[in-house]
C-alpha cells in the first residue's frame, strides 16, 4: 500500500483590525488553455527546495507551489516579481496563460482513481476581497471559499479537522497553536493523498534486517525487502538508478542511489537537466532489488526558506503589496507550514504531506544484478501523465 498526502498551510494577516464587506461574483473566465511548460517550472521548483535542504527531507513540490502560486495571484509590484522570479523564472506570472495551464494541470492531477488534491481558502467573515481574486480562485484553481471567525478559538480546530479528514487521519494539528488569531484574514490550505500498492508487491517472507549505512558510514539494523523484477534502470561510476512502478504505471517512485561517502555532494549538486538524462538513459533490466522499508515523519516551516530562496516582501508588514486579494486592507503572510507522512512497505507506500499558507494582517553499464540500497538515496514519486514530482526527498535512518 503506499498513501502519500500533502498539507500546505498559508496564513495571512491584515495589519488592520476592520474590513468592509464587498460583494462575491464569480464569473467564468474565457481564456482558453494554452501549451505551457509549467509542468517543467514545478519540476524545476522541486530541485530549488531540495538543494535548500540541509539534511534528510520530504515534501511536495506541487503542493508547495499550488498554495504559493495562490497567493503569487494576488501580489503586485516587486513582490510579484519575488514570486515571478521563484516561480516561473522569465516568464510573466500574470499571463492568463500561465493560469490556465495550471488550471488544466489541476485537473489532469486530480482525473486518477490514486490520487487525491484539493486547495480551499479560508477567509474571514465579512473580510473585503477583490472579487477578481475569488473569481481566479475559483476558476483556475478549483478552490472553494470557505468563510470562518478567526478570532473564535474552535476555528483553528475547524481547519485542522478538515485537513485530518482530506489526508485519511495522516495529517493532524497542521496548524500549530497560536498560529492564527483575530488578525488572520485568509489561511490556504492544500493537500494531495495518495494511496497505492506496487506493480510488483514485495513478499513479507523475504523480509530480512541487514545493515543500513549512514551519511558517516555507521551501520544500522533495518528491515530490506527483496524481489526479482524488471524495471527501469541505468547504472554508471558515480550512480544507480531505478523506477518502481505502482499498480497503474502512472505512477512511479524513482530511486537515485549514488556512491558511498559521496550522497551529499550528490545531493546537493543534482539538477532537474541531469536528474531528466539519468530518467532518458534507463532502460528495462531485470534485477534482485533489496530496499529497506522506512517511514518518515516532517514537519517543515517554509517560511525562512522561502524567503532564503527570495521571497522576502510577502512576509514583511510594511511593503507586502498583496493588493489584488484585498485593496481595503493591507496584508501580509505571517506563516507557511508543511507537514508530510511517508510510510514504505511489502505493499507500497503510506505517505501523508500538508502545506498550509497563513495571510495576515554516456553510461558504463555493469554487470550488476543484484542492486542494495543500503546507504543514503533520493526518491520521488512520480506522475507520468502530467510529468510531475509529486513527492520528494531523501532517506539515510538519521530522521530526528
């Protein structure tokens, strides 16, 4: 069985204590969806927070970047150019073309029996918002609006539940205490579950403990999986690469096992260009794979990363320029938090992730048969039709 469930959590919060009420229309929006690479700009998106990381991780790009791209719909001037350059690099963030593109993206992630997305906004009642923000809202990102009290106390638990219920009871308390207040006007949520067994499930009878080796070459005691199968595979001098695919083969966990002593360098280095021509030089090959079952608990605050990778403005109360949610209050983010799940086993994966946003005030084959996954790797779980990373991160059992 393999679940895998995304929370993002956005909170944002006006640095005035009163708002007027305007009017909601939702008007459906005439663009037509063109040809983009926005596919690509997520992937690329993937490797900007994996190379921000300093030790074992797991998160979901698509997840991160649907909630921020939220609030990047809503943001003028310099700060859009924060998000523009973090998002969509040269290209222009306000294009309608940008928007449907992710919009149909949207759909193409959530037509799977496996897969589960969903985005809401979360606004505060009676809280002025430019009818246009909603109108994108809603119409290219398929989010609802949801209308709370967040100066009532139970509100936080409100939210919590909603997310505990979208991730299957994998994802609790994403929003901490005191996380929002009488101040928070708008909290975007997104979440992605995902459930399904191996192609090939591995047999519990071939389960033995063998040794693990961490970053510093310690060994410990983990329990490996063992099966013959075919899949995709490259192997060279510097590095090991595998694809297992889940029941449907839309989906797939994309193994990179580099040499001992060398996975943080690796790591650290990899690019979407060189993690693209590992994936284009694999070919089917059949192997003894022994891979250890893991599971991984993270909870990520985005925000001192987010702004490490240049996105400053938006957490600044003083020249957050989100203008396009509200022009009758001035708002800024207070908050982003990731929270994820991943469980590996004989069947598949368990795996949970939430991201909540809080507004305020040439290869060298070898003869190898036998592949061991007994030291550091990069994983990533993979969707075929839409080209997406999913779900990524790195594993070596030194999880705090």
């Amino acid at each position: 069985m393999k679940i895998l469930i995304l929370l993002l959590a956005i909170s944002i919060i006006s640095c005035q204590q009163q708002a007027q009420v305007t009017s909601r229309v939702v008007k459906k929006s005439s663009s037509t969806v063109s040809n983009s690479s926005i596919n690509q700009l997520v992937n690329e998106f993937a490797f900007k927070l994996a190379k921000s990381q300093n030790s074992d991780f797991f998160l979901s790009p698509v997840g991160i970047y649907s909630a921020l791209y939220l609030v990047a719909n809503g943001a003028e001037k310099e700060t859009l150019t924060e998000f523009s350059q973090l998002l969509f690099g040269d290209s222009s963030l306000s294009s309608k073309d940008h928007l449907t593109s992710y919009s149909k993206l949207i759909k193409e992630l959530g037509d799977s029996s496996l897969l589960e997305y969903h985005t809401a906004l979360w606004t505060q009642q009676n809280f002025s918002i430019n009818p246009q923000y909603i109108n994108d809202a809603v119409t290219f990102f398929n989010t609802p609006i949801r209308e709370v009290d967040f100066a009532n106390s139970a509100t936080r638990d409100i939210i919590n539940k909603d997310v505990e219920l979208k991730t299957h009871n994998k994802i609790k308390e994403l929003l901490p205490l005191n996380s929002i207040n009488s101040l928070t006007r708008l909290v975007i949520i997104n979440t992605l579950y995902f459930l399904a067994d191996w192609a090939s499930p591995f047999k519990e009878r071939f389960t033995r403990p063998q040794n693990f080796f961490d970053y510093a070459g310690n060994a410990k005691k983990v329990p490996f999986m063992r099966q013959k199968l075919t899949v995709p595979f490259f192997s060279n001098q510097q590095l090991t690469y595998l694809s297992l695919p889940y029941q449907d083969n839309r989906y797939s966990m994309q193994i990179i096992l580099p040499n001992k002593g060398q996975e943080k360098d690796f790591f650290k280095n990899l690019s979407l260009n060189s993690f693209n021509h590992i994936k284009e030089r694999s070919q089917k090959k059949k192997i003894t794979l022994l891979f250890p079952k893991f599971k991984k608990e993270n909870f990520l605050n985005l925000k001192p990363l987010l702004q490490s990778l240049g996105l400053k403005r938006v957490f600044s109360d003083k020249d957050s320029q989100l203008g396009k949610i509200s022009s009758k209050s001035e708002l800024f983010v207070t908050d982003a938090f990731h929270k994820t799940f991943l469980k590996v086993d004989e069947k598949g994966t368990e795996a949970t992730a939430a991201t909540a946003i809080v507004v305020g005030l040439k290869s060298m084959p070898r003869p190898q048969q036998i592949v061991k996954v007994d030291h550091p790797f990069l994983f990533t779980i993979f969707d075929h039709k839409t080209n997406i990373i999913l779900f990524m991160g790195t594993h070596s059992f030194e999880d705090k």
